[in-house]
C-alpha cells in the first residue's frame, strides 16, 4: 500500500534548525583544532593587501579574512566562525528545497541531515575557503531558482541576480553556473519565465557587481584564463573525477542524490524541476570533460539530496529503518575524515592527509626558517630575503613570522609574484621547491635545513629543503619575470 503524500507545512520542523545548529556547534567545537591551512594563511595575506582581484581568486574572500582578523585577531578559530555558519545555512536551505518539492516534515529533515553531514559539506565548512562561500551561495541561488520555478513571484530574479554577482566576486565558477541555468531554461518548457524583464534586470545587477573584477583582470593580462589552464592540466582524469564524488559524499549518500537527480530529470512533475536537474547534468559534464576539480559540482549536492529525501519518506518499515542506519553510518564515518576529530598523528597512521595534513606543521616550518636566519650575522640581517616556493610557505612566514623576528617573504607562486621581489639586498633564505633560482643569482647556495614536524605528517612541505646563499651575485629582481608560476 502506498503511503499518503504528506501535508507540506509553511515552516521547516524544529529539527530542521536543530540540525543546523549542531552542524555550526561541531565545526565550531573543532576550529581550533590543529592549525591554519595553507590557503588560510594565504587569504591573510591578500586581505593585508586588498585588491579588486588576485591571480586566483576575486576579492570576496580575502575581504572576508580581513574583516575577521580585524575583529577576532590572527587566529584559526576566527577565520572559520564564518564558513561554518554558511554549512548551517545550506542545511536550512536544503530542507526548505525539500518542502518546495512536495516533501513533508520527514523529508524535510532527511535533507538537512544529509546536507550538513555530507563529507564535502563538513570539509569545506571547517577551513577559511573560496569553497565554503561557494557552496552556500551556489546552494541560496539554486534555491532562489527552485522558487522561480515554483511560479513565485518574478521579482526573485533580482534576488539571484544579486547572489551569483556576489558569487562572481567570489569564485568564477558561478559564471559556469548561471550559463547552465540558463540553457537549461531554453531547453525545456521553463523557458516562458525569461519572457519578462526581470531575469535580464537580474543579468545586469550580477554584471555590475562582478565588473570591478573583470576590469582587474583585463588590466593584469586575464591571469585566472592561465589559472584555469594550470588547473586542468593537474586533472587526474575523468575516472577518477567520478570516483572521487563518491568520497565527497560517502557511498552511503550517493544513493539518495543519484534518486535526487533521477527525480528531478524524470518525475511526473518534470516541466517544473527539470531546469535543476539539467543544469547538474551540463555542470558535471562539463567539469568532466575539462579537467576540472571533483569539487566544483559539489555544491550542487545538497539540491539533489533534497529531492532524493523525498524518495526516502516513501520508504516504510524495514527499508526505512536500514536506511536510517546505512545514513548515520556513512555520516559518522564522514566525520572522521572531514574533521579533525583525531589527533595530528593519526593522519600520518592512516596515510590519508588531504586537506587536514595541509593544517599542521607551519609553525614549525616558520622555527626552522628562523634557526636558519639567526646563523646569518646579525649586521645582514636587515638585508635578509626569504624566497619561497609556494604562496603556503610565504604565507607562514608573513603571518607567523613576525613573532620569530623573520622578514617578509617573497614567492613566484600566484599572487606573491604580482606582489614583487623583495627590497632588500643581502643573503637569501631558499624554502621548499624553487628549482634552480638561487642557483642563478649566486655561486655558493648550501641546503640549509629540511622542512619537518613533528608529527610525521606527509603533507606538500615534508621533506622540502631549506637553502641558503650568503653571497649573491645578482637580485630576484633581475630574474623576477622568470620565476613566476601560476597553480
């Protein structure tokens, strides 16, 4: 026998926003934990030195962290109150897509468990990133669209309109999403709902906000059209593109977003919700075929898991309950390798660093730096340059540094090269992998030192050297336009 639909409430459950709630307790219990990643460090640095645009990213997000710091200091914990507010907010988000769709209170919040407990959701809501803010604002826009196509009131164009210009200051891809909203629109019935003025209003209000970024990158010679070509490069292929949603889910989670999907291409109702699903379908496709990385259609997650909740009410009795277990399991498992809920030693133990082994050893990297820097005379000292080979290393020893007496460094990676060499003339401290640049500029360089911690982490500086050159003949000045590398 056939459950009866259930009544669809004005208001999400209460369990809803208790879900969410417990979502922005656990990744705030656990900001703190370990230490800043890489691109924390870095985001630090560009909101030190704003700009309407970095090689690779718009402004948005190093805005955010100088907002932060300014309030909260130079701390972890600071940077990543916001990014687990915006993971609540997807969790609402998802359940209120749910109920648009026609699910009742259980749905409802089936979708904010899976939506907050996805891996990736947890991942990017624990780190400071251009991806946190992503995934909240692909997630509000795609909501904003579900309204659209519920036959609300055409002036929520303006309302997305706003979401993917403000998204466009944050990460490029949102571009990519609002083309495939669009020729999805085209291509099905809901084409009628770009017969009127205000998704074009719309059109205009998200250019105008996105067009001080697009004037910066026409005047440094587009360098994100580089960034994006570097990116693809590294792609490690479609297969493992497709594996690797599997582990931005869990395979537990996979099952209800593949039925999401399904619905929202195939249901009986599919004039109204197809748009949603095509666009997914051109979304994954595309990053696909291009080379993009597996994260870049996860924010479109939790709309699929909110259809997909819908099939879960259906369920009755045995299929109910293995479901419900078969979710926590693959949401407990999920914890474990989003956050760090174990020690930093653990992550060496099990050989599976990813993005947590990037947020352990900088202090460390910073004290060897500074052991190598206090053998310099001390008269040179004011002379000194640190030259590093990525925007992490540079990072560290801009934000960390001070305390240990270091200089600013210097770096050919992304923005640092932009930024310019240094102003100093003396003795040249080498981090990480910069290839053969010392090499150039002086005839004696000794490894210095090699990058450990403590934890026998092996993240991207393990193992690294540490270089020195008393003596240069010549000034990173002179090879600057030879040491850049956009990645």
């Amino acid at each position: 026998m056939t459950a009866p639909k259930p009544v669809v409430t004005g208001r999400l459950p209460r369990s809803v926003w208790i879900t969410a709630g417990s979502v922005i307790a656990l990744l705030m219990s656990v900001a703190g934990r370990h230490g800043f990643h890489r691109d924390e460090l870095y985001f630090l640095v560009a909101g030190r030195r704003l700009d309407w645009g970095f090689v690779d990213q718009p402004p948005l997000t190093p805005l955010i962290a100088r907002i932060f710091e300014t309030i909260g200091g130079t701390s972890p914990v600071a940077l990543r109150i916001l990014p687990a507010l915006a993971i609540g907010g997807v969790v609402v988000l998802a359940a209120a897509m749910a109920r648009r769709f026609g699910g009742g209170a259980r749905a409802q919040i089936y979708a904010a468990v899976t939506a907050g407990g996805a891996g990736v959701a947890l991942g990017v809501g624990h780190l400071f990133s251009t991806a946190a803010f992503d995934y909240f604002l692909w997630t509000l826009a795609t909501w904003i669209l579900v309204r659209l196509l519920d036959g609300d009131e055409p002036r929520w164009w303006l309302g997305l309109g706003f979401t993917v210009g403000i998204g466009l200051q944050n990460k490029h891809l949102m571009a990519l999403f609002a083309m495939a909203v669009l020729i999805s629109l085209l291509i099905t019935k809901q084409r009628k709902l770009l017969a009127v003025k205000w998704p074009w209003i719309g059109v205009g209000i998200a250019a105008m906000i996105a067009l001080p970024n697009m004037i910066w990158q026409v005047a440094n010679d587009l360098p994100q059209l580089e960034m994006a070509g570097a990116l693809a490069g590294r792609s490690d292929g479609p297969v493992a593109f497709v594996l690797e949603q599997i582990g931005l889910l869990s395979i537990v989670l996979v099952v209800p977003a593949a039925i999401g999907l399904w619905r929202l291409l195939r249901s009986a109702n599919l004039t109204t919700w197809r748009p949603i699903g095509i666009t997914f379908v051109l979304l994954f496709g595309f990053f696909l075929v291009t080379g993009g990385k597996s994260y870049y259609v996860a924010p479109l997650y939790s709309t699929l898991l909110a259809a997909g909740a819908l099939w879960f009410e259906g369920l009755e009795g045995k299929g109910r309950r293995v479901m419900i277990g078969t979710t926590v399991f693959g949401v407990f498992v999920g914890l474990f390798i989003a956050l760090p809920l174990l020690p930093p030693r653990t992550l060496a133990t099990l050989d599976a660093t990813g993005e947590l082994g990037e947020t352990v050893g900088w202090p460390e990297l910073v004290d060897q730096v500074a052991a190598v820097y206090e053998t310099i005379p001390a008269d040179q000292r004011d002379e000194v340059a640190i030259f590093t080979g990525s925007y992490g290393e540079a990072g560290a020893i801009d934000i960390l540094g001070p305390d240990a007496g270091l200089p600013p460094a210097v770096s050919g990676h992304n923005n640092y090269w932009l930024w310019g060499p240094p102003d100093r003339h003396g003795p040249v401290i080498g981090v990480g992998q910069i290839g053969d640049v010392l090499d150039r500029i002086c005839p004696t360089t000794a490894q210095a030192g090699t990058i450990t911690n403590p934890y026998g982490v092996e993240n991207e500086e393990a193992g690294l050297p540490l270089y020195l050159c008393m003596a240069p003949e010549g000034q990173l000045a002179d090879i600057w336009n030879d040491v850049r590398h956009y990645n």
